[in-house]
C-alpha cells in the first residue's frame, strides 16, 4: 500500500454521528481519525463505535485547527459545498491526506478552509447527513 488517507470531523456535536464516521474511516482503511473541536458530548462515541475503531486506528482529538499537528506531508482535503470545490467523482487525491468534513448543520470554518490544500464537494442535489457524506 501506498499513501494514506484519513478521516476527521469539525464542530461535531453527537456522539453517534462520530461513531459511525470513525467506523466509516476504519472500514475503507483510514489510517487515523480525528475531530477538531469537538462537543463534549460527541467525545462519548466510544459507546457507539461497535468497530472499536480506536482499538484499531490513532485518534487525535485537537481543540482548535491551531492545534492540528498531522503527519509532515499530508494535505488537508475539505469536503464542503462551496462555489470553487472540485465535485468528488474528478478529483485526484493526494497520496496523503487527511479529509475533514463540517459539523451536523453546519460548514467548515474559514480557519479551516483556510488551511485545507483541496476542497471537494460531493455531487449531490442537496446536502446529506454527515455519516452518509463521510462513507
């Protein structure tokens, strides 16, 4: 195997939402996962990730997008429904990277899309749950 992708989630607030991202992460063989800025509430998910995916895979849990130390190399991919985003189906992923999608009922933050090196949008007629956008 060559590269590595992982799977992470901004602002999210419930815990079963960030159980089934991780679990998503783990089945199609992220190499971590992490959120930013995470509710206190979502940070329970271990109750709802049936995969024991931290069992499997590194978790980071970092404050703020200040916070975020990922791996020297890796590009942050924004999946985000924005004007200038590739639509997913087109676009070349990088052979490292770390893709981080917004909370439930809301965007990534401008700190975020700020550092984010590509932003894709999945090609949908409106926007889906966060655990169907992350699989």
């Amino acid at each position: 195997m060559r590269g590595y992708f992982a799977v992470g989630v901004e602002g999210i607030s419930k815990a079963r939402n960030l159980g089934a991202v991780m679990r998503t992460a783990h089945a199609f063989g992220g190499s971590f996962v992490f959120t930013v800025g995470a509710a206190n509430r979502a940070r329970e998910m271990f109750q709802t990730d049936t995969a024991k995916t931290t069992q499997n895979l590194p978790y980071y849990d970092w404050e703020s997008v200040d916070d975020m130390a990922l791996p020297r190399g890796c590009q942050i991919v924004g999946v985000e429904l924005t004007d200038d985003a590739v639509e997913l189906p087109s676009f070349r992923h990088p052979r490292m990277a770390a893709y981080v999608l917004g909370k439930e009922r809301g965007d990534l933050s401008p700190a975020m899309l700020e550092r984010c090196s590509h932003v894709v949008k999945i090609p949908t007629k409106f926007c889906v749950n966060l655990s169907v956008a992350a699989a």
